[in-house]
C-alpha cells in the first residue's frame, strides 16, 4: 500500500484558513497507533490488493482545473436517467464516488478483507495499515497534528451524538448554555437537545440575518460564562452559508467554551486547518468528500479526546477484561467499539488522494465561478426565488418556484434526468428563517459543469411554461 499522498495547499475560498500539516501514517503492524513522525514516512509494508496503491491521480497538482478532469474519474455520470444523460446537483446530499475510491474498496472485498488489530496474519498486518493509514491521511487533510486525534464514526451524525454523549454528559449541567445557530442541519441540534435535556442545560438558538448570515451582533450578545459549547456548521447545507468560523471560535473561547465544527458541507469545497480554526471539535461524513457511506470521522484536541469517556463498549476498545474490571484502550481506539468499517475506511484514504491530487484553490476558483453562473442562469426562470445571498457561500442553491410545490419541481427535473433534492433539507428551522416548509436545492460539485447549469434553467424554464 502506498501511503497516502497529501500535499498542504494554500486556503483560498471562504471559510478556508491556512496550510494543513503534515502527519504521518499510523502504518506497521502493531496494534495501537504510534506517535506521528516528524518527517513524511517511507511506504507502508505490504497491502498491495488490486486498487489500494492506485488511489492517487494522474494530473497531481496541476495549476488549474477543468471539470473534466474529475469527470472522467466518475463512471455514474456517464449513465443515463429517464433515457437523458444524468445531471447530478444533488451534492450537498451525497457525492458520486470516482473510479479510484471504487476500485480500492473493491480491491479491499476481493483481495485484502481481514479484521484488524490484533490479527497475526499478514492480511490482518495489511488491513491494520490500511485503516491507520487512513487515520493519519485524514489527520493531515484536516491539519491534526496527530493520527491520535481523529476517531472514525458512521459519518458527521454519529460525530456529534459521540461528543454530546460523551463530553456533554461530563462537561454540561444545570444553568449551561449550548449555543446553535439557526442555520444548523439538524443533526447539529437535536444530540444538543437531547443531552440538554438530560443534563438541564439549555439550547440557546442564534437568529440569522436577512441574507442568511449569523447575526455576529446576537451571538456576541449571547455569549457568556454560561456557554460551555457552541455548535455550528462551516457552511450550511440550505443557505451554503459560510460563516466566520475562525472569528466565532475565538469569541467563545474568551468565555472558556468549547466549539464544535460541523465540516460536513465544508471538506469538499475548499481545504480546511483545525489547527488555524483553534476548532475544539471538528466533524464530517466521507459520503460527502466523495469516499463511502458509512464513513466519517471526529477531530478532537488530544487534552479533550483524553478526558472523553467511551460512549460505547465492546471489542477494540479495550485493554483488558475481567469481571472485576475493564481496563479501556488508549485513545482513539477507546472511542471505537466494535469492528470498524475497515473498507470504508480505505475507500476515504483514496477519496482524500483523489481530491488533493487536484489544485484545491483552482477547484475552489471554479466552483465560485460557476455559483456566479448558476445565479445568473436561474434569474431568467420567471417566478423562481432563490434563498440566502450570504456573500462567503458554497454553491448550493436553494429555490422556490412560483405555483410548484418542491416535490413537483423535483419529479419535473428528474424526467429530464437532472437530480435535485426537496424537502426541507433537515434544516426545518433555517428554512422557517424564511417562512418556508420546504424548498428545492441545486448543489453543486467540482464535476458540475455550466451546461448542466444551462440544462437545469431551461427545464424550470419548460415547467413554467407548462404550467
């Protein structure tokens, strides 16, 4: 197995903040990760199943980008739907997985399945480097100083339900504020309600502005000594707002708060630095940066991952096990009970090979440009209003159209094979914002390309004449 091939790049989009750091593998057959080495590693023994070293891509780092490059790496947008070529903008729900990601975690299944851990075998010993290879890819795409500060969960829900579980059950109380903006999906609200009401902490909600920013002026104001977290998201999955993350962190932090990222929406559209984010959390879904479902993963400040208790017990997580006693493992390992999703995991290291390999500033660069496109383009759709004109966004659309109902504008778009999403995106309360129940929502992706924006305006076009 090659280990992974990250190269730090300037942040140049919204939100974006500074150079990752580089980490090194956990690779080796030992059972626990071992401490980051200070220089990049040599190649990881063994693992070398069809697909696992081939995770990286041809054009690495060239000085531009054209969406043709990822195109040609995603063999489902070559597929028809309902007889037309498929147009996929529905992103912010789950990304289309390249050529790379499929044929290692089919080279994983066919060639390198094991367990990992404590195998003796030497597909044991390569599954292991795999899935810590992985861990250590991840720490380095975030800027973690460490593989020891990345826990692998389900995805950016199962992230946040570990941290409300486990720190907010320890750490909240009767009295404590948790401050969420309105803009969050909810996967960002309700373990925060849930732990609340547990602990008789409360969830104090921060309004937006007309445009879809947080109101900076009511988040001060709500900040006190009485926040132990802040929870929100850098950038929103209904709005693509992209708040300052940076500046809110150190606002909460003078109040001794902790804050918690959801970069759920974030990872795939410009570089992202825990470190320079000063993040206390940091949480996002592979499904989302274009690896597996099932996969995600939890940054932790390795002083605030130490105090965390299990959330969960079982097998990997341990030390030792008597009747009389259990002694847990180290973290990260403490915080992952049960089998991990191994393939998952290799799936995400070539997912995160696959993006670096691009020049990230120009892929951001492209992205901006064709939201600017795209706004141009549906402002010539009679009747349709888009939602949020926060000025630092990703490209995600959120619309309605005038005399449709969402679920129509959708089951319209499909029959011309375009894919969107409608409903009320699990951000019931950003929407409400708006006096909405409900919207349809275009997400763009690196591989979107302006005739597929063209192609979506004139079907919204068609349907308003239709009507």
């Amino acid at each position: 197995m090659t280990t992974p091939d990250l190269l730090g790049l300037p942040a140049t989009a919204p939100g974006a903040t500074g150079v990752p750091t580089a980490a090194s593998p956990a690779a080796g057959t030992a059972s626990r990760v071992p401490p980051p080495a200070a220089t990049p590693p040599p190649e990881a023994a063994g693992a070398t199943w069809p697909g696992i070293g081939a995770t990286g891509r041809q054009n690495s780092q060239q000085p531009s980008f054209s969406p043709e490059l990822a195109r040609r790496d995603m063999p489902i947008l070559h597929r028809t739907v309902n007889g037309k070529p498929l147009v996929w903008l529905d992103n912010g729900a789950t990304t289309q997985k390249p050529r790379q990601v499929i044929e290692a975690v089919s080279g994983f299944y066919g060639a390198g399945n094991s367990n990992i851990h404590r195998g003796a075998h030497t597909m044991a010993r390569e599954a292991t480097e795999a899935y810590e290879g992985g861990r250590a890819a991840v720490a380095q795409f975030l800027g973690a100083g460490s593989p020891d500060e990345i826990v692998f969960t389900r995805g950016t829900t199962e992230a946040i339900n570990l941290v409300a579980q486990s720190w907010g059950r320890a750490n909240l109380g009767p009295g404590d504020d948790i401050l969420v903006p309105v803009l969050e999906h909810h996967s960002n609200i309700v373990p925060w309600q849930m732990v609340a009401k547990e602990t008789r902490a409360r969830v104090v909600p921060v309004p937006l502005r007309p445009d879809g920013q947080i109101d900076l002026d009511a988040y001060a104001d709500r900040l006190s000594m009485r926040t132990r977290l802040v929870a929100l998201s850098q950038a929103s999955n209904v709005l693509g707002t992209v708040p300052p993350v940076k500046e809110m962190t150190a606002l909460a932090h003078r109040y001794r708060a902790k804050v918690l990222v959801d970069g759920a929406q974030a990872v795939a559209h410009f570089p992202v630095d825990v470190a320079d984010l000063d993040a206390d959390f940091y949480v996002f879904s592979g499904h989302k940066l274009f690896a597996p479902t099932g996969i995600g993963a939890l940054y932790a400040k390795p002083e605030i991952l130490e105090a965390m208790a299990p959330w969960q017990g079982g097998g990997n997580m341990i030390e030792s096990v008597s009747f009389e006693q259990t002694d847990y493992a180290p973290v990260p390992h403490r915080l992952e009970a049960g089998t991990g999703h191994i393939a998952g995991v290799v799936g995400l290291l070539a997912a995160v090979n696959w993006l670096t390999g691009f020049d990230r500033p120009a892929v951001a660069a492209y992205e901006t440009e064709l939201l600017g496109y795209a706004q141009q383009a549906l402002a010539t759709v009679p009747g349709l209003d888009l939602i949020g004109s926060a000025p630092d966004r990703i490209a995600v659309l959120t619309f309605t159209l005038a005399g449709h109902d969402p679920v129509e504008i959708a089951d319209w778009l499909d029959r011309d094979g375009i894919a969107v999403r409608a409903g009320h995106h699990c951000a019931q309360p950003a929407l409400a914002h708006y006096g909405l129940a409900s919207a349809a929502r275009a997400s763009l992706a690196l591989y979107n390309t302006p005739e597929e924006v063209d192609q979506l305006a004139a079907s919204l076009q068609r349907l308003q004449k239709s009507g």
